[in-house]
C-alpha cells in the first residue's frame, strides 16, 4: 500500500483528495495534507481523517509517507518540488511542472540526484477516446499527419480569478495556455510529434488579470503537418469544450466534449470491423473539466512505482510541452514566428 501526501489544498486537491482519501486507487491511501493556509488543510484532513498541516517539512518528519502531491500554485512548483526531494519520496507535481524551462530542469536534476520518481499530471492522456486515437496513431491508421487542433473554450468568469492573488499573474500562475490548456496542448503534441515553430497572438479579453485569457496559435510540425490551439476562458456564460482533432491522409478523428471525453468523429479510409462500436463504446463524457483521467492517472503511477514500469508523463516529458508553452509566449511578445530551438528572451511567465 502506497501512502500519499498532498502539498496544497486549493481547488484541484478536491479531486485528488476523493481518489486517494475514498479508496478510489488500489494500493494507494492518504494519510496526510498540508497548506501554508492551514485552514484549508484542516477542511481536507477532516473529510478524510487524516492529519493536515501547515508546514511540508513538519508533515515530511512527522507521517510516513511514499509519494507526495504537489499541488501548490504553478510559480511554486520548483520550489516544493526540489525541497520535498531530500526526503527521499516519489513526487507526482500538478501541470504545468514549472513556468519556467530552469525551474523544470532543476526539478529534474533534483529528483535524479535523489533517486526519486518525479510525475508531472497529464490526466487527459488517459482518457477513454484519446487511448483510442492513439492505439490508431500508432498502427499507422492516419498515414501522413496533415493538421491537428484543439480547441478550449471555458468560463472562468471574474470571480474565478478573484478568488486568490496569485491567479492570472505572470510570476504565480500565466494565462489560460499555461493553466487550463496545458493539457490539450501536451495532447497535440503528444499525437502530432515534434514541434518545429509557432506563431501566437494573444489577448486579455475579459479578465481583469496580467496574463491572457484568450489566445490563437498556428504550428508548424517538423513532420511537415500544420496545427492550430483556440483557447480561451471567455466563453460566455458556461463552457463549451476541451477538444482534440487529428486529420491524415488516411482518416480523421475529433475527440470533444468538455473535456476531450467524448468520440465525435471516426472515420477511416480503410475501415475495420470494431469501427463500428467506437463512437458506442469510446465516447465518456464527464460532468465537469476536469474529467475522469486523474483515476487512471493514479493507477498508473501505482504500477510505475511498484513494478518499476516505464513513466508516460515524467519530467523531461512534462518539460517538452513547457518548452512549447515558453516559444508560444515568445512569438506573442514578439511579433514572430518563434523556431522551438530557441532561448527564452522576452517570456514574462515566471518573472517578477
């Protein structure tokens, strides 16, 4: 039995919370919680009868633990996640791994230094349709790759980013492609392959924050294939969707719903028999964004750290779409198209 911690008991520890701290995971179970506000730790350690403190380093010396959550504000992912590596335990880390590219390798550099596991969250790989399209991705069902999207059009209506100081700011947190559509972004790539360059422009369009709320990006794969990310959290007045799209010359697959759950298209010029149950039995959609990824999420890091299984998400696999995320903050304060061999010169993400 693998025994979790969580650092930080904001908004996303709910989920993680339930998984760990109901019995949701075999071999896994919660036994601690902490936040510098230890209130909201108090909250979390009630529902599930476990401790909760206000110190990490009080928790580390205080409960035995095997793996620990990090779930603390993006700008202080570093920080944690290299302090909490000189105890000695696996560490899963909340997307986006860092805001910038020498935060993530140092967290990298002390995770190896420590003989540690370092996860970075990536849930929505694991959904139900995406494994599907993958499972095709990878039998070569697409042929050529021509153009791959997403598409992320949520509400997060003022009150969302009122709710702490930090969010929606370059140092904490960045906008909507850093946070809400980190994850389609990682999708895109993870099925497209390597990216070769990106224009962005982006823009505040509702939100009273430093950071974007809306941005459009155009990619250029090194494959020769071309891509497009629309996200937003000025959909108005409730969310739209968290989509995926991946069109090849041998067939076209969009995965939609809010949050890339739901088979919307199949289609293959050379069709196979199971063809026919995929939109049946592929398509999960959930009741909210945040969807039903983080459980086999959780197993999978399970098998990773009791088999010693290959990690899908580690940290050099997180750093890649951080890297993608930096050159698109590039382009946007700059005006250009921005190669992803490229050395951060005007990113304010993770500054002061």
């Amino acid at each position: 039995m693998l025994r979790f911690a969580l650092v930080g008991c904001g908004r996303i520890a709910k989920r993680h919370s339930e998984l760990l701290g109901n019995g949701v995971i075999t071999d896994a179970v919660l036994v601690a919680v902490c936040d510098s506000v230890l209130g909201k730790a108090t909250r979390i350690g009630a529902d599930f009868s476990v401790p909760a403190f206000a110190d990490m380093h009080e928790m580390m010396r205080s409960v035995d633990t095997d793996v620990v959550v990090v779930l603390t504000e993006s700008g202080n992912h570093a920080r944690d996640v290299i302090d909490l590596a000189q105890y000695g335990k696996h560490i899963i880390v909340e997307k986006p791994m860092a805001l910038t590219l020498p935060d993530a390798d140092a967290m990298i550099r002390a995770c190896d230094m420590a003989r540690v596991k370092l996860f970075v969250v990536k849930q929505n790989r694991f959904n139900v349709p995406v494994v599907k399209a993958r499972e095709a991705l990878h039998a070569g069902r697409f042929g050529k790759m021509v153009l791959g999207t997403v598409r992320v059009r949520w509400c997060r209506p003022q009150s969302y980013y009122d709710q702490d100081p930090w969010r929606g700011t370059w140092a904490m947190d960045g906008g909507v492609l850093t946070n809400q559509a980190s994850h389609h972004v990682d999708l895109l790539e993870w099925m497209m392959g390597d990216v070769d360059s990106v224009f962005a422009m982006t823009t505040t369009a509702l939100a009273r924050m430093e950071a974007e709320d809306t941005a459009v990006v155009t990619l250029k794969f090194r494959s020769g294939a071309l891509g497009i990310i629309e996200a937003t959290t000025a959909a108005r007045p409730k969310d739209l969707e968290g989509s995926l799209s991946l069109l090849g010359e041998g067939g076209t697959v969009e995965i939609g719903g809010f949050a890339v759950n739901e088979m919307k298209v199949w289609n293959f010029a050379h069709p196979e028999p199971e063809d026919a149950s995929v939109m049946r039995d592929y398509s999960v959609n959930p009741p909210n964004v945040y969807g039903f990824g983080h459980q086999a999420y959780y197993e999978h890091v399970v098998d990773c750290i009791l088999n010693d299984t290959q990690q899908l998400v580690d940290g050099l696999t997180g750093r890649k779409s951080l890297e993608l995320i930096n050159a698109i903050y590039e382009s946007a304060e700059t005006g250009r198209e921005v190669s992803l061999r490229f050395r951060p010169k005007h990113v304010r993400l993770g500054g002061p």
